[in-house]
C-alpha cells in the first residue's frame, strides 16, 4: 500500500493538538487512545513520541487508568482562583461602569483598564491588575471607547460648523 502524505504536517499536527485540546471529550478519548496502546504493548516512550506528549504524561495516564479505569482519565474539576467579587458586588460594579467615572470622583469621563484597576482598589477593596480588568469589561458586556482626538490648536466652534456644512469632503 503506497503511504500518504498531509500537505502541511509540521501545521496540521499542531491544529490537531488544538482541537484535542479543545474540549474535555476529546481529551478524555486521546487519553484512552494512550492507554490501549500500552495494553498493545507499546511503551510508554513510544506512545509519548507518537502523541507529541512526555513520556510521564502517558506514565500518568497509565496510572491513572489502573488505579481509577475509565473515570480516572477523565478531567476532574479545577476550583481555580476564588472570584475577587462577590455576586452581590459584581452586580454593583455593573451599575458603577454604566455610570460616568465622574461621579466617583475619578478624572477622567471614560472607562479603561487602569481606571477600573484603581475604582475598584478605592471603592471594593480588590486589587487587580490592567490587563484582568479590561477582561471584566469583556465578561460584563462593555467595550471600550476611545475619546476622538481633537487637535490642540483647533477652534471647537469652527470645527463644530464646518462638520455642518461639510457634505462627502465638498465644502459649498
């Protein structure tokens, strides 16, 4: 039988790593894959080497497997971190974004990562970083706004009435 080729393999191992990856399911059925070619008599090496994985990952699953069958090379539940909020707040920062920053006596007029960082060290008690409140924004609904730059130098009063009589970049 001649042997076949997938155009791109170095690409499609890593999509295919990807997609295992991707939910508990597949996990679970790569594992168990590892596992029936150790009860063929392939090694734990040999497995690894095939799978892309280390070799006491597979030791891992095999014990596993022998100490819990079937249920054991499932994934079991990740407490993770404990929230920083509380329902009772999470609900409360949700009122304060919908609110101008103004009113908490912050200076600026919009939200962004590193006000919210400081809202909530000031106001909950939470420290949280830049990056980790731009997240909150994205799990509460928000998206951020940037302000319009104005030009230093520019009039409002001038700006304001050319974009009145401006029509398609022909001024009358």
């Amino acid at each position: 039988m001649r042997q076949l080729e997938i155009r791109d393999a170095d690409v499609m191992q890593i999509a295919i790593r990807q997609e295992i990856a991707r939910s508990d399911e597949s996990r679970y059925d790569h594992r168990l894959h590892g596992v029936l070619l150790v009860a063929g008599g392939q090694s734990c090496v040999e497995v690894a080497t095939l799978f892309g994985e280390n070799p006491s990952t597979v030791q891992r699953w095999v014990k596993r497997f022998e100490h819990s069958g079937f249920d054991g090379l499932r994934d079991s539940e990740r407490p993770g971190r404990p929230p920083s909020l509380d329902d009772r707040q999470w609900k409360r920062l949700g009122r304060d974004l919908r609110k101008s920053p103004r009113e908490f006596g912050h200076e600026q007029s919009l939200w962004d990562g590193k006000l919210l960082s400081a809202h909530l060290r000031q106001r909950y008690g939470v420290r949280l970083g830049v990056r980790q409140c731009q997240r909150v924004f994205h799990q509460m609904g928000f998206r951020l706004r940037k302000p319009r730059p104005q030009v230093a130098q520019s009039d409002p009063a001038r700006v304001a009435d050319f974009k009145k009589n401006e029509t398609l970049g022909q001024t009358e």
